[in-house]
C-alpha cells in the first residue's frame, strides 16, 4: 500500500506545483536511475547487513521521499525521487530475501513458499492496488485533502510495515561463501545477459 499510494499521483503533484513535461521528465528519469544503479548493490549488502534491517531502511527511505512531496522545489523533488530509487530497489529484493531465508530456517515445505508467492501476488501486486487506487482517489477527490495526500497516507502505511518489522521479524543474512566482490557480481550478471541474448537470438 506504500508504493502503490502513490504512483498514480507523482506526475499530477509535480504538475500542480508548475512543473512542465520536461522537468517532470528529469525528475522521473532520476528516480528509474537511482533504482537501476542501487538494484545493483543493494541485495548484496542486504546480504551482508541483514535483511531485516534492509527492510527497516526501505521504510525509513520511502518515509522521507514521502517527505519531499511537500515542498514545491525542485531539487528537494529530485531528491525525494533519488531516495524513492532506493527504496523501490530493497523493496523488489530485500523483502522476498528475507522471506526465503526465514521460511527455509523454520524448515517449511518448499512448496508452502510458492504458494506464498502466488498469493502475495494477488493480494499485494493486484488486490492492494486497486485498493490503495481507490483510497488515493478518496483522499484527492472525495476528502479534497489535496495531491500530497496519497504521499502522507503512504507514509502512515510504511511506519505502521517498519512497526511490524521492528517487533515481529527476525534477522537474517545471506551465505558468506557467497559474498563476491562489486566486480565479480557484474562480469556475472554480463556474462548471463550476454549468454541469454545468443540463446534468444538462435
């Protein structure tokens, strides 16, 4: 509900505040960006740091972009979306680590963990969204809270998530024979899109 909220108001409120396309372009562009260049490092150094405290970072992270909507500057804005790059980086890794490492420790069937995913799926990625569509719209329209409604109300969400994580997770790392160095990872990650790219080709 923390992401969700606010996708469908980002490009409205940067409008309201008097940005034009180009600028809204630059600020999007960032934070796809802060995401690419973060997803590279951040599963690793869940890894190594501990995955519940990646999550805990995750909250703090979209928390304070949530922050930045309420002011009409510009480099206050791209800063938001740089910190929503991050967050949106140990969100799609951080957490499903974390699940993984967890429901393999407590020695669950495996096939418990495909269900799980399968209904995450539809509740969190489907069903949550159209709900958190439809709460948004109800902030904006309904209420006449205003666009950085959503931003506030996705804020209350991830700090009500990070409250949950805090007193009911546990933490978990990855393997440390694993760990290879920044380098090693991206010759591997390389090499892999370049073998796919030759089996996609043929």
């Amino acid at each position: 509900a923390g992401d969700w909220l606010q996708g469908p108001y980002v490009y409205y409120l940067y409008s309201t505040y008097g940005f034009g396309k180009g600028e809204i372009g630059q600020l999007f562009i960032a934070g796809f960006g802060s995401s690419m260049l973060f997803g590279t490092i951040v599963g690793s150094l869940a890894d190594k740091q501990g995955r519940r405290r990646a999550c805990v970072t995750y909250c703090i992270t979209y928390i304070l972009s949530c922050i930045t909507k309420h002011s009409p500057q510009y480099k206050i804005l791209m800063v938001g979306r740089v910190l929503g790059g991050i967050a949106t980086s140990l969100l799609f890794s951080a957490f499903e680590s974390w699940l993984v490492a967890e429901h393999n420790k407590r020695g669950f069937e495996q096939q418990w963990l495909s269900l799980t995913f399968s209904k995450a799926i539809f509740l969190g990625n489907g069903l949550v969204a159209i709900l958190a569509g439809l709460f948004g719209n109800v902030l904006v329209d309904s209420l006449s809270l205003g666009p950085v409604a959503p931003f506030d109300a996705a804020a209350i969400f991830l700090a009500i998530g990070m409250a949950i994580i805090l007193s009911s997770w546990t933490e978990n790392f990855g393997d440390p024979s694993e760990n290879k160095d920044l380098l090693t990872q991206f010759r591997g990650a390389a090499v892999a899109i370049a073998s796919g790219r030759v089996q996609y080709l043929l």
